[in-house]
C-alpha cells in the first residue's frame, strides 16, 4: 500500500456494518413474527443488497466514489429511523421487512465504492492485503455491531433501543464525511453492461464465493437461534459473534497477504480445503448435540484457514477488471454477498425448524459441496477456450 491514504476507505465499512450488525440483532430480537418470518426479514436487506450492486457500481463509476458513498450512508440512517417506527409502533413484520429491505440498496452503494477506493488505492502487488484488510474491516464490524446491539437489547429491553444506534450511527457518519476522498480515475470508458468491466478468469470462483456468503447468512440466523438455548444470555450470543468473526477476519488480513505471494488461486484452495473439513467438523458436533461454543471452538482452525477464501477471490476480480469499470467490477461483491447472505437467512431460518443447529450446518455442507463441483466445471470449461 502506498501511504496513509489506503486506509481511508476501511473506515466507512467498518462504520456501515456496526450499524448492520446492530440493526441485525435487534430486529432478531425484537421484530415481531415467526422464526420463518424473521428470516424473511432479515434476508430482505441483503436481497435488495444485491439487487442494487451493478446499479451502485454504474453509480461509483460515474458519480464518483465519495459522492455515492454519502448517498448510501444518508439512505441507510433514514430507513433505519423507519425500521423504528415500523416496530415500535405499527408493530408489522412486513413494513419491517420493507423498510430493512430498502436499507439495503444504501449498502450497496457504501460497499461498491468502498471496495472500488481500495482496488484504486492499492497496487497489484499489495491488492490481496487490502482486500483482506477490507473484508477484516467488514466482517469484524457486523460482529462488533452485533455485540453493540446485543448490549443495547440487554441495558433497553425495548425498540428505543433503535433511537440509540442511530445517534451512534449519525456521530460516525460525522466521522466518515471528514475523512473520505475522491479516488476515480479519469481515463476509460464506462459501459451500461456491468459485466464488461468484469473478466472473465474471476467467473468460476463465483459459485465458490456465493457458497461462502450464503452459509454467512445462515450463520447470522443462527444467533436468534443459539439465543433460545436455556442459559444463554444475547450477550453471550454476541460476544461469541465477535470471537469467530476475529479469527476469520485475522485471517482474512493473513491471506491477503499471502495471495500477494502466492497467488490467488492457491490461496483460494487453501479456504477451500479448510471450510471443507470445518463444516464436517461442526456438522457432527451440532448433530450429536455438542455444545455450539465447544463445536465452534474445536473448528476454530479450519475457521481461520477459511478466511483466505474472500480475500483471494476479492483480489483476483480487482486485479482482472478495467480501470474505468472498477465499481462495476466489485458491483459483483455485493450481488453475490447479497443473494448469498438473503438466501442463508431463509433457508437458515428452515433449517432450524427442522433440524436444530445441526439442520444449519448440514444445510452449509451440502451448499459448499454443490458450490465446489459447480468451480470445477466452470474451471474446465473455461480452460478449454
């Protein structure tokens, strides 16, 4: 990285996701509807995530980074005020759902144009660092808002419990308008079709990414459902949120670095192999009913090992894509983060119904084993053109 200017972009994801993560727990805890439900609410942010990612990424392209950033921060505490009010006061999960929903298309444009500051930022060489960097700064500050909107939960036992993120999320927001610069290059053309700035040596590790993402989700879910475990208090919930997203997110940092030197693909394949034999690991003990700290903490290693999945995939689509489309580009992160982490609320949400933590975990499983065979199709057939 080449000066202090690389680490200006860490600095409104990290604040973005304190306030998702909060907003995740609360609605959790204190949104009205059934288990089903709430995962349909919560999937309906990251959904709507998604569906806004090329759009945000045409936005960072031609607005400009800062510019689009201030957009999506400005829409996320103005919904959020809502989400308030369609808890404490309609009380109705589907105006809940839309407004968490909508939240999400202000996240898109924060996370395009951050992750486009960065690739501009970072040199070839430093990218896989910078993009660990980013996606430690992502998801250690879900966990933190996590453990922040479990603290909140705990002290307020109530949805005012809302009003205090958001004066927390408007003093950071202060923070983030100070400190953040303009980096969009000027050379090159911006195409209406997204996957121009998108090559296409980055498309067979999607599966692999989605898969990452999708099981993210149902982690999330997991935590309203670790909750109802007689004992368990939300704190402890968050505080064992915060654990495992730090050893991932070190890990992230780890590997970054690590791809720079190695290379992105066989970086990548040492996450592959360590979300394989984790998931197994935590399957069985989930199943046999193990405690979940105890099972988490026995998979710790292949947790950490994992980590060096998003940071090489991250890298590899920077280091492929034009110039000119670098948020189109990363657009591509959001859709996939999106979908994936929609998509493993709900089936999270089933999951448990059915089969109890375990279901969770099996349910990871297989959607990795599928993503991993989808990788070397993809592999193959784009190596013989």
């Amino acid at each position: 990285m080449r000066s202090g200017r690389t680490l200006l972009p860490y600095l409104p994801i990290l604040m973005i996701r304190i306030g998702s993560g909060a907003n995740t727990f609360l609605i959790s805890y204190l949104s009205p509807g059934s288990n089903i439900m709430i995962g349909l609410i919560l999937a309906s942010y990251p959904f709507v995530e998604a569906l806004s990612s090329f759009v945000a990424g045409y936005m960072a392209d031609r607005l400009g980074r800062r510019l689009t950033l201030i957009l999506g921060y400005t829409w996320i505490l103005m919904f959020m005020a809502l989400i308030y009010l369609a808890i404490a006061l309609l009380r109705n999960p589907l105006a809940t759902a839309i407004f968490n929903g909508a939240m999400g298309f202000g996240a898109a444009l924060v996370l395009v144009s951050t992750l486009a500051m960065i690739t501009d930022l970072t040199e070839r060489g430093y990218r896989g660092l910078g993009m660990g960097v980013f996606d430690f700064m992502n998801i250690f500050g879900y966990a933190l808002g996590y453990m922040i909107g479990s603290i909140l939960y705990q002290v307020i036992r109530g949805p005012i419990a809302f009003i205090a993120l958001l004066v927390l999320l408007i003093m950071l927001y202060v923070i983030v308008l100070n400190y953040i610069i303009e980096t969009r290059p000027t050379i090159g053309a911006v195409y209406l079709n997204p996957l121009r700035g998108v090559s296409r040596k980055a498309i067979p590790t999607l599966p692999i990414w989605f898969s990452i993402t999708t099981i993210l989700g149902a982690a999330i879910y997991s935590g309203r459902a670790i909750g109802s475990i007689k004992g368990v208090m939300p704190i402890h919930v968050g505080a064992l949120f915060l654990g495992a997203t730090l050893v991932v997110g070190l890990g992230s940092v780890f590997f970054g670095y690590v791809s720079d030197r190695l290379g992105r693909l066989k970086t990548m394949s040492i996450g592959v192999t360590g979300v394989s034999i984790g998931l197994v690991i935590l399957t069985v003990l989930l199943l046999l009913g193990v405690n979940p700290i105890v099972a988490v903490a026995v998979s710790a290693p292949f947790i950490f090992m994992a980590s060096a999945v998003v940071p090489s995939i991250l890298a590899l689509t920077g280091d492929e894509a034009l110039i000119s489309m670098r948020g189109s580009a990363m657009g591509l992160y959001s859709l996939v983060l999106g979908f994936g982490m929609g998509l493993g609320s709900i089936l999270g949400s089933y999951s448990y119904v059915k089969l109890g933590l375990g279901g969770i975990a099996l349910l990871a499983l297989v959607i990795f084993i599928v993503a991993f065979i989808l990788y070397i199709v993809l592999r193959a057939i784009l190596l013989k053109k």
